[in-house]
C-alpha cells in the first residue's frame, strides 16, 4: 500500500470539494445582501478550513500518484469518509453561529450524518424544519447529493489530469454495479462523458421545471436530488408540497432515466436508442416498475378487510403510485403520499424494491436489477442441471455469457449485503427502536433511499435516532453507496501490507 499516495490523492479530492463549496458559498453570498440570511460565514469557515486541509495532505506527501488496485480501493472508501466529513462543517458552523435552536444542527454526529445522507445520495435527514433553512444550506445539501450520485472520485478523474495514472482503480471501486462500461480507451474521457450526460439530463430537467412554475433555486435543487436519486427536497412536505400532477409526471420520468445505467443514455443521445429494450437488465427494470405500480393500483383501489379504499378513483391511485414505486424502486426518496397508510400489500412490495434499487452503472442504490436477474437465471440453470446433471448450461445476460466467477461474487455480494444488514439491525433494536423501525432504517440507508417504516416513515426523520444510532446508520450509508466490497475492504489485513 502506498500511503502517501493515497493521502496526497485526497489532499487533491479535499480541494475539488472546496470548489464545489464556492456555488453555496455565493449563493449564501447573494441572500445574505437581499434577505439578510445568516449562513455565509459557514461557508467562509468552511472553505478556508477544507483548503488549509487538502493543501497540507497534498503538500506533506507530495508524490507520484502511482494508483494500483489497493490504493484505489483505499481513496474511495476513505475519500468518501472525509469529503462527508469536511461536508458538514457548514451545518456545524451554521449551528454554532446560530444561537436558535430551530432547525439547526449543532452536534456534529447530526451534522456528519446530514452530510453523509446527501453524497451518499440516501436522502435520510435529520432536520425537522427543513423550510426555515437559509437558501446556501438548502443548496449545499442538494449539491452534495448532485456530486455525491455520479461520484466525487469519477468527477476528480474527470479534472484532474494528475489523477490519469490510476483512474480505471478509482472508477472501477466506484462505480455502483458488478461490471463498469468503458465508453473509451481513456478513462478520463469516460469519466468526462459520464458526467457531461449527467450535466445535459439535469439540465433538462431543471428547464422542465422552472418551466412548470418552480423557482430556479427549488428547479436546481430538485434536478439535483433527482438525478442522484438522493431525495434532498427544499420543502418539508417533499415534493408533495406542490401538489402538481406536471411535476410528478416529470419527476417520475427523471427518476427512471436516472435508475437506467447511463452508458445507455449515451448511446441513445448518439442516435442509438434501441439501446435501452436491447439491454436485458432495462427490460427487467421495466417489468418490476410496471408490475408493482400495477399491484400497488390495485390494491389501493381495493376494500381490504372492509374498510375503504385509499383511493376512489384510477387517476389517483395512478399518480401516487407511478410517482412513489419510482422514488423507492430508484433510491431516491421522494414523497408524495404518506404510503405507510398503504395497505400491507403495498407497503410490502415497496419494501421489496427497495433491495431491487436501480439498474448497474446508474446513481441509484439498492442491491441492483441485474444482481437479481442473474440469480434468477442461476437458480433456473440449477434447477435444470438436477435434470440434465451432464448438460453444460451456460448462464447469459443477453448474448454475452456471464462468466462462473461473476456469479460466485454475485453470491457473496448478496451473502454480505444480507449479513450487513441483520447485524445493523439487531444494532439499531438493541438501541430500542421497535422492529419494523430497526429494520426499515438499516434497509433505507444501506440501500441509500431515506424514508423507512415506522418511527423512520415518509412523514418522519432521523432526528430521534441515538448518536451510536447514527454512527451505524453513517456507516450502512457509505456502504450501499460503495457496494459493501470496496468499505469492507479496508478491514482486511492483506490490503494494508506492503
């Protein structure tokens, strides 16, 4: 392992976060002159703090950044560690500065899971009174998710030239998904082409709803949240507040393209867009999104157990249906609908999308749509071979052959995802939350989607949870950002030897 260069490296991702700091920082600049609101000092501190920060890491090791697969491995998991870190002094020194109480943060374990919460792009909040906020703390937080979604590190590899060397470690450690599209020879130049499709869709999205009537700061904030599949509303009521059939219809579609893996976006912006039913993993995707909003529609519309329906009429169940499946079965949170006065059915099969996430290669979280196919098409294949014991049955994903070692990872992957999250959940009930509630918490942050069940619920926050609480749930949030492999990683003895 080569210390120094791993710590020059996030000397070098500390300055890129100071430049992301400059958009609130000016933001916080412009409402302090016109409403008198009180946050620019945070950011002032902040950004002369995370500058002193990353020129002394860079400066102190200053050397080749000669970036092998440990090393990689070892600047994601702790890059993102320390870029939450750094991300949330400007809730700390907003809280110190500020002597109420209301809506402010100043403990820092709030402040460090507020800011995990957005570049992990979870969505799960600790701020009861999310409207008070100033305008350059609203910013940064829907920022941290816009940068946290396609990935801070694949955004330094895109800049930053020094970082050539060993890019294809730092993008292959994480990028979400069991396999990595290289769009080019270069990963530079894929890294770029990535985030120049993530800049041309937000900004699309941004139009369509400054367009429908948002303002431009609540337009950028929901794009942001949106295509990181994050959640980060500027309203406490989320996207209900609004109550706007337009935005839940442009909402929605922006949920799905960002839950669809973007190296498809890519192609279909070149001219290619049979693209996307060619992929077998999009048409999965399709399916499990429309079989559930069917169900959910159905069961809403329904008289269970002799009581009312939800909802008295199709157009209804329709609108809140497409709009929440697509929030949970994307990762990204946002509410319109209090679902958890849903029947047991729905709220069951939202629970289940919520392990299902988006699809690989995209911003959303979850265990992925292609993980779940390639199991499937495993215990087929199994079935078969109890049949036919000397038939050789290879395993496809479209008319490529999925390689043996792809599905033993697969089945560790699901072995340690599921193991990650028993434990955290037997954590987090010994802490005193009532089951459903320890569970659900443990699923939404480790599958980074924000709402649960429970005292966690889509009208709830994390406020209550106790500080040992958030520490764990911190830690499931970087993990199903990071797809478990590359955090727990660093706990292996071998990674560290020379």
């Amino acid at each position: 392992m080569n210390i120094k260069a791993v710590v020059y490296t996030l000397g070098n991702l500390l300055l890129c976060v100071a430049v992301a700091l400059l958009a609130p920082l000016l933001i916080a600049l412009y409402y302090a002159r016109t409403r008198g609101e009180g946050d620019l000092m945070a950011f002032v501190w902040t950004v002369v703090v995370t500058v002193a920060a990353g020129l002394i890491l860079r400066y102190a090791c200053r050397t080749e950044p000669d970036l092998h697969n440990r090393e990689g491995f070892a600047v994601v998991a702790l890059g993102w560690m320390v870029t939450a870190l750094f991300g949330a002094l400007p809730f700390f020194f907003f809280g110190a500065f500020r002597a109420e109480g209301r809506g402010v943060v100043d403990e820092f374990i709030f402040c460090y899971f507020e800011s995990m919460s957005g570049f992990s792009t979870t969505g799960a909040t600790v701020l009861e009174d999310i409207e008070w906020l100033p305008h350059g703390i609203l910013f940064w937080r829907s920022l941290t998710h816009w940068l946290g979604g396609m990935g801070i590190v694949v955004l330094a590899v895109a800049i930053l030239p020094l970082l050539g060397v060993g890019g294809m470690q730092l993008y292959r450690a994480e990028a979400p998904g069991p396999q990595t599209d290289r769009l080019t020879p270069r990963i530079a130049s894929t890294a770029k082409l990535m985030w120049g499709v993530y800049v041309l869709i937000s900004g699309v999205e941004f139009l369509l709803l400054w367009i429908g009537g948002m303002t431009a700061f609540d337009a950028a904030c929901h794009a942001f949240g949106t295509m990181a599949t994050g959640g980060f509303a500027t309203k406490n009521a989320s996207i209900g507040h609004y109550d706007s059939v337009y935005f839940d219809v442009v909402i929605t579609v922006f949920m799905m393209l960002a839950g669809t893996n973007f190296a498809l976006h890519y192609r279909a912006l070149r001219g290619d867009i049979g693209a996307y039913w060619r992929d077998t993993e999009f048409r999965f995707y399709a399916f499990m999104y429309t079989l559930c909003v069917g169900l959910i529609m159905w069961n809403t519309l329904s008289s269970v157990n002799g009581e009312e329906p939800i909802y008295d009429h199709g157009g209804k169940a329709l609108q809140y249906a497409t709009f929440q499946v697509a929030a949970i079965a994307t990762t990204t949170g946002y509410g319109t609908a209090d679902f958890e006065v849903w029947p047991a059915l729905s709220q069951v099969l939202l629970v289940m999308m919520m392990f299902f996430g988006g699809c690989a290669g995209s911003t959303g979280g979850g265990m992925k749509h292609v993980r779940f196919l390639l199991l499937i098409k495993h215990g087929y294949a199994e079935i078969k071979r109890l049949i036919m014991p000397r038939a050789v049955l290879p395993i496809r994903l479209g008319d490529r052959v999925v390689a043996p070692d792809l599905i033993r990872n697969i089945l560790g992957f699901f072995f340690l995802f599921l193991g990650s999250v028993t434990i955290a959940t037997l954590i987090m009930a010994a802490l005193g939350l009532d089951t459903v509630s320890a569970f659900t918490c443990v699923v939404a942050t480790i599958f980074n989607i924000g709402p649960g069940l429970g005292t966690v619920g889509s009208t709830d926050n994390y406020a209550h949870i106790p500080a040992i609480g958030k520490c764990v749930l911190s830690f499931c949030m970087i993990v199903g950002r990071l797809e478990l492999y590359t955090v727990l990683v660093l706990f292996a003895p071998q990674l560290w030897k020379r």
